[in-house]
C-alpha cells in the first residue's frame, strides 16, 4: 500500500518540478524569444536520465510550447502582418543557401566566432538601452503598439535573410541575428521581438515534428514541461508587452550575452572531450 502511493508522490513531485522547469525556459523565451536549449537540454538530460535524441524533442516540444503562449499574448497587440510572409521567404532562402555553400567541416568553429561576436552585440546593446531606462522601465498604459510600416521591408528581408544565412551556415538560432538586426534598423523592440516569434513558429513545428519522429517521448514528462513552457510564454510576453522599449532592449541584450556565453562554453568542453580521443587515434597511427 505504501509503494503506490509514495511512487504516486514521486512522479507528482517530478512532474511539479518538470512544470517549473518549463515554465522558467517558456518565461524567458517570451520575454526574449531566445531559445535557451544550450542551457536547457543539459538540465533536462540530468534530472531525467535523457538520451540526446529525447533530449532534443522534450527541448523542442518546450520552445513550440513557449512560442505558441508568447505569440497567443502578442495577439493581443499585433495583428498578424505580411511582413511575417517576407521574413519567412528570406529566412528560407537564405538558410539554404547558407548550408549549401558553406561546409559542415567548419561549422563549429564558425559557432565559435559568431558566438564571440554575439557576446559583444549583446552587451553593446544592454549598455545602449541603459540610459534609456531613465524614461521609465514599463510602457504607459493603453499605449499601442505600431504595426511595422510598409517601408520596413527592406530591414525585415534583410533581417531574415541574415539570420537564415547565419543560420544555415552555423546552425545558431534566428533570432539572435534577426533581433539586432531590426533594432539596429530602427524598428521597435516589440515588433522585433514579435517577428522573431513568428520566425520560430515553423521551424518549431518542423524541428519537433522531427525530432518526435527519432524519439520517444513519455507525454508524463514531456507533457509536464511542453504545458509549463506555454504558461512560462504567456508570462513572459505580458511582461515584455509591460516593459519600454528601452527596457526589452536591455533584457534582450543581457540574454544573448549569457547565452552565448554558456553556449561558447559548452562548444569549449565538447572539443575539449573530443580531442584526447583525436589525439589518441592520431598517435595509433603514428
């Protein structure tokens, strides 16, 4: 009688955890639609015991999760926009063509520099918003939000060509390149934040659908994590829905900063644990 019901606390007990868990990612991917799966996915494989490929899907099921909460909690202030079709075609594209031309041999050291690279964007951007703040950290109340001009549609092809280049090439998210990108051309943080969302949105589905199909997920988990990460989205999108201009900037820039910092680190201890193995086999063969 005691074993059911102490393993009914222990998965009740995991699955509260899992929630918290998600909705933690859910919450700072809204906030920043950064995807988080460099710091996630390892969590994740340690509490749980993962293989990589569950690991992979439980991270993605989480951002789809996350990305469908936040774009639910924007829709609130922006209407679905064709510069979304535009930002799409280009990331595509460009993706493409990025993987084709550039070879997989110097993929990760290109990760390596472009993180490097992300590091410095992100602090430049959290030292320019700063000042900013002095204007007040939250939004005036019924203050809308403007929809991206029609002009703007040459930094939004822009952008999205950008991040599917960088993208196809290193295989870094989009929104660290698409993000800056509008806000360095002018548009407003919401919006670009909003279009980096819409960006995710298909990939997710896309990335998830693959990686289900190469794993098997236990919905008691994975379920667990998937519903906190869409209530960790709402949350975080109100609260960048909440924030200035300058405000989201800054949280952005602080963001990309750690993270392509953990990220940078954790590509560092990989090639670390690779290169005994190297070093050993090239001594064999001496």
């Amino acid at each position: 009688m005691s074993q059911p019901r102490s393993e009914w606390l222990f998965h009740t007990l995991r699955g509260l955890a899992l929630l918290m868990l998600g909705w933690a990612f859910g919450a700072m991917y809204g906030l920043t639609s950064l995807g988080f799966l460099a710091v996630f996915l390892p969590i994740v494989s340690t509490l749980l015991g993962l293989a990589p490929a569950r690991a992979t899907a439980a991270g993605w099921i989480a951002t789809l999760s996350a990305c469908v909460g936040a774009l639910a909690t924007y829709a609130q202030a922006l209407a679905f926009h064709a510069h979304v079709l535009m930002v799409w075609g280009a990331y595509i594209v460009a993706g493409l063509l990025g993987n084709a031309i550039f070879p997989r041999r110097w993929r990760t050291s290109l990760q390596a520099y472009l993180l490097l690279l992300l590091m410095a964007i992100g602090a430049g951007m959290a030292w320019q918003a700063y000042p900013t703040l002095s204007g007040g950290v939250f939004r005036e109340a019924g203050t809308p939000i403007a929809s991206p001009p029609s002009s703007a549609w040459f930094a939004v092809a822009l952008g999205g060509a950008l991040a599917g280049l960088v993208g196809g090439m290193s295989g870094l998210g989009g929104g660290y390149v698409l993000v800056p990108v509008l806000v360095f051309a002018g548009l407003a943080p919401h919006v670009a934040l909003w279009l980096s969302l819409w960006l995710m949105l298909p990939l997710g589905v896309v990335s998830g659908f693959i990686s289900l199909r190469r794993s098997t997920p236990s919905w008691s988990q994975e379920g667990w994590l998937g519903a906190g990460a869409f209530l960790g989205g709402v949350a975080g999108a109100t609260w960048a829905l909440s924030f200035s201009a300058g405000m989201l900037v800054l949280c952005f820039g602080v963001a990309i900063a750690i993270i392509a910092l953990v990220t940078w680190r954790f590509l560092s201890l990989l090639e670390r644990a690779a290169s005994p193995e190297d070093d050993s086999a090239h001594g064999a063969r001496r």
